[in-house]
C-alpha cells in the first residue's frame, strides 16, 4: 500500500498553499486522527474517490446513500492548480514567515480552492447516486448554497443553528447533538424549541459513538419523546418564503412551512410553529393571535389544530377569509413550554 500510494498519490499529498485563518501552509497537515490532508484537485485522487462510491452501488446494494464530511478544509487553497477564480498570498522566498497581511513580505498569485474541484466531485457522484435512486447527505458547516447544490439533505456538525436552517429550507436538515446532560430544564426547552422553529431536526441519542450524544440519559430522552410529535409535524415540509404566504404573531417569534405532499392549486397545508423566549414565557400572555394568509385565492375556510408538547393537541374554531381579505385571524394558546405548532388547512 506504501508503493502504491508513492506512485499514485504523492501528487495529491498538500504541503504548499494557504488558509484565510492559518495563513501559509509549508508541510503536510494531519487534521483528524492518523490521516493526512490532500488536494482534491489532484486527478488521481479523484479518480479514486469516484471509483470507490461506484463501488458502493454494485457491492452494497442495500445503501441508502452517502454522507460527505467536513466541507471546512475546502477554505484552503493550493498553489499547485488554477481554479480561474482565486487570488491568494504567496510566501516570499526570502521570509519563511511571511503574513498575508503585510505587502512587504507577500506578493500574490493565481491558486486552487479545494472548494472548486470539491463542487465537481458531488456533482459527478451525486448524478450517480441519484441514478440509482440514492441520496446524499452533506456535513456542511458552515453551509454554502453553491456547496449544497447537488444534496438531497443536510447532517452538520457545528452549533451554527441558523446557518444549517437557512441550508435546509428545502430539503430535510439534521443537526450534530453533543451532548445534553448538564442543561437544566429551560434549557432544555430552549434547545428543542429553536431547533423546531428552524426546521432542523436533532440527532438523537447514538450508543457506542465517541463524539456526539449517548443514550441512557432519562431527562433528555424524556424531551426527545416529548418534543417528537412536533417534529414530526415537519415532515415533507418546506420554508415557504414568498409574500403571499405572510404569517405574524401578537407575541413570540413565528416560522411557516408548507406541507409539500398536500398543498396544491386547490388547497394548502402550512405548520406554524411559534415559540417564545424561556425567560419571557412566564410574563407573556398565554394566548396569542396568529395572522396568515393563505395564497389560495379561493381560500374562504381555515381550519387549524393546536400542538403542544407531548402529543398534546385540540381542534381550534375555523377562521374565515373573504376575497378581499384573506387574511386568517387564530387565536392559539402558548403551552408552559412557551411553544405551539398551528396545523392548518386551507379549503
């Protein structure tokens, strides 16, 4: 194996370039556990790369689909290509601590993103994969629309929440649970409810993992059960960002979400989670009047259900809209939670 990748990837081996935040790069770099960081523009590397997630589709053929890891390292930059895009530092060879910063000490020069050949690289397995009827899955923090373009969902690292929820408006959104076990009840609370109202859901507990959160924590798998039926709610949903979709609440802060697999020319289905701060809840009222209005111009009925944590639900009096006003008025109750999610349908 150490012939085979003397011959075959010491091109590929990144001992020459530069990082935004670290500055030059002179020597290999090992930034996980027994590994060494490449180019992703080196030809043979990608070759193999796309020969080993070919392999997953004739030797596994029970796989779901692919996750990318760690788009961070794609912020370095190499001096060994061109990419036609980037303009970086480079070292003076009379000052081996150079800085970008100082004119002085560093002129620049065309250079390589590892983001550039990286893009090409999803775009070839992905079109693959989606062939096959696979998904990918990308751990994007931070997360780039161009990044994302090709994915079919999100499973990030990170504690950029609203970052990871701008990335997912459209597809389905995981986010990395380190660990819970020291957060008191509010902020337990706290947790769930941010992460609902950006449409992003939390790992759950994982045994046998070594970096993210474990089972056997009662109070924490308490919340996870209790917040579940909220979340499900959020299934085959969508941000739903045009105007003519407008939602307001008297008090907390509200998102909408359109149900994809019911919401059509005739008819719409949104999820209207709203939530307010922990340390507000007890002097908030705890009615609240939520304001939508619906983009089905024939919309005369609205009929809402209530969630609430634990699977807590009712039936809510049916709002009506006129042509002329479409605009629903629901009257909505906040839980001790300081949450509800509306289910509401449009006829």
């Amino acid at each position: 194996s150490t012939r085979w990748f003397w011959y075959n990837m010491m091109n590929a081996l990144f001992d020459k370039g530069w990082h935004p935040a670290t500055g030059f790069v002179n020597g290999v770099i090992h930034p996980w556990v027994d590994d060494i960081l490449v180019d992703p523009g080196e030809q043979n590397w990608q070759r193999l790369t796309i020969d080993q997630a070919n392999r997953h589709l004739t030797h596994l053929s029970t796989f779901g689909g692919l996750c990318f890891d760690r788009v961070d390292y794609q912020y370095y930059y190499s001096y060994n290509g061109d990419d036609g895009k980037s303009y970086v530092p480079i070292q003076n060879n009379n000052n081996n601590h150079a800085s970008p910063d100082d004119p002085s000490s560093s002129s620049y020069s065309t250079a390589r993103s590892f983001r550039v050949p990286m893009v090409g690289l999803y775009k070839t397995i992905l079109s693959s994969m989606h062939s096959h009827g696979k998904v990918g899955f990308l751990n994007c923090h931070p997360c780039r629309i161009d990044t994302l373009e090709m994915f079919d969902g999100i499973f990030s690292e990170g504690s950029a929440l609203n970052n990871i929820g701008f990335g997912g408006m459209m597809r389905p959104t995981i986010m990395w649970t380190y660990a819970l076990n020291h957060h008191t009840d509010d902020q337990l609370n706290t947790f769930f409810k941010a992460h609902l109202v950006m449409k992003v859901f939390p790992m759950v507990p994982m045994p046998f993992n070594d970096h993210s959160i474990l089972p056997n924590n009662n109070t924490v798998e308490q919340y996870y059960r209790k917040y579940a039926p909220l979340f499900k709610l959020l299934k085959q949903t969508q941000w739903l960002l045009s105007p003519a979709n407008a939602v307001s609440a008297s008090t907390g802060k509200p998102n909408i979400f359109n149900v994809t697999s019911i919401s059509h020319n005739q008819q719409q289905q949104v999820i209207i989670p709203v939530i307010v701060e922990q340390q507000q809840q007890h002097q908030q009222a705890p009615s609240c009047i939520v304001a939508w209005q619906p983009s089905v111009e024939s919309c005369t009925l609205v009929e809402c259900v209530q969630h609430w944590p634990g699977g807590i639900k009712h039936q809510l009096p049916p709002a009506h809209t006129t042509k002329h006003h479409r605009i629903a008025s629901i009257n909505a109750h906040f839980s001790k939670e300081g949450i509800f999610v509306l289910s509401c349908k449009c006829t």
